[in-house]
C-alpha cells in the first residue's frame, strides 16, 4: 500500500503563494532541461485559486517524445531532488511521474507527457472547470477534507475516494465544453492562452 510521505495526509486551506512556487520551479526546470521542455502547466489543486488542497505543486511538464524524456530528463531531475516514480507507468502508461521531498514532506510533483496525450487536456479540462465552477471546488475541498481524516495516509485510497466526482466532473466539463464548441479545447492546446489565464486568475484572487 502506497503511503504519503512524512505522516497522515494534510489538507491546507489555499496559499496565494502556490503560483509564485510553480513559476519558480518552472524556471529551475526550464534551465535544468532546456529545449527538452516544450510547455509547463500548473495543474492539481494547487493551481484553482482559493481551493483547499495537499500543500504539493503538481506540474504538467510537456515533451516532444516520452521516450527522449526517458532517457534524457531523468537525470538532471534527480539533480534537482525529484525521485522518478515508474511504478506509476503500470497504470499512467503516457507519463513519467517524479516526486520531490521524498521521504517527505512531499513538496512537488511532475507529470511528464506529450500534450498531444489525452491526459494532458483532461488534467487542464478539470484544473479549468474548477476554476469557474465554485460550487463544485467547494464540494471537492469538503470531499478531500473528509477523505484525508478517513484514509490517514494511505494515499491510494485517497486517490481512489476522488475518482467518482473527478469523473462527474469531467463530464460536466466535457458538456460544457460542447455547448461552447470547439473554442475551449483549441485555448488549451495553446501555451500562451494558459500564462494569460493564470495572470488573469492571480489578478482576480489579488482584487478579493
């Protein structure tokens, strides 16, 4: 049973400091890789402002080939503190995972894949319906609240306890999304829309 790292699981209340730690380590990795590194997202809890969540930065780290990654990324990330997880391939074929602050507490988490992969647009889809759905951020935050005093640290079970509204979720969003047409989807898949949109977003988050 996977466990979480340096204790039970803890759900923090939202820190307008999140942002200012994903760009930081988004430059730290852009220098580290290069032109390995075409796109760097900032998805998870952590990236929907005013969100309750584990105080971990998930970033969504986009390359030309998941193989040249493999062989090329894994290295200068281990440099940098970040342990590669494989055996999240079994069930997470298109991406490498790698973990930071291993044994704990974890502090960042990298989810490598193409972006032509569906998961990269699910992973955006989800991060951006929270982002404009408050009603359904809140309930998620009260799901998560509730399931970290249930599960202790058993993070698989965690996990899976957030499976049933990720995907209600989705298939809100993905109804949203064809009542909006095809605007949506091509925003996502365009780099510079997502840096205006967190501008837009910390700005928003400033003014409350």
């Amino acid at each position: 049973m996977e466990r979480y790292g340096a204790g039970p699981i803890i759900i923090v209340d939202y820190d307008p400091a999140w942002p200012v730690m994903f760009e930081q380590e988004r430059a730290i990795l852009h220098t580290a890789l290069g032109s390995l590194l075409v796109t760097c997202e900032h998805v998870g809890s952590t990236a929907v402002p005013g969100l309750a969540a584990k105080p971990i930065i998930d970033l969504l780290v986009g390359v030309r080939s998941l193989g040249e990654a493999e062989s090329h990324c894994i290295e200068p990330l281990e440099a940098l503190g970040y342990n590669h997880i494989p055996d999240y391939k079994s069930w997470l074929a298109d991406e490498l995972f790698f973990r930071k602050g291993i044994p704990g507490p974890w502090t960042h988490h990298i989810h490598m894949m193409q972006p032509s992969s569906p998961l990269w647009e699910r992973r955006l889809l989800f991060r951006d319906y929270l982002r404009t759905h408050w009603e359904a951020a809140d309930t998620y935050a009260n799901l998560k609240r509730r399931l970290a005093l249930e599960c202790g640290d058993n993070i698989a079970a965690y996990r899976d306890g957030k499976t049933a509204f990720i995907e209600e979720a989705m298939l809100n969003a993905r109804n949203d999304e064809g009542r909006n047409g095809l605007k949506g989807m091509s925003k996502r898949r365009n780099p510079m829309y997502h840096s205006r949109s967190a501008q837009s977003l910390r700005s928003r988050t400033r003014a409350r």
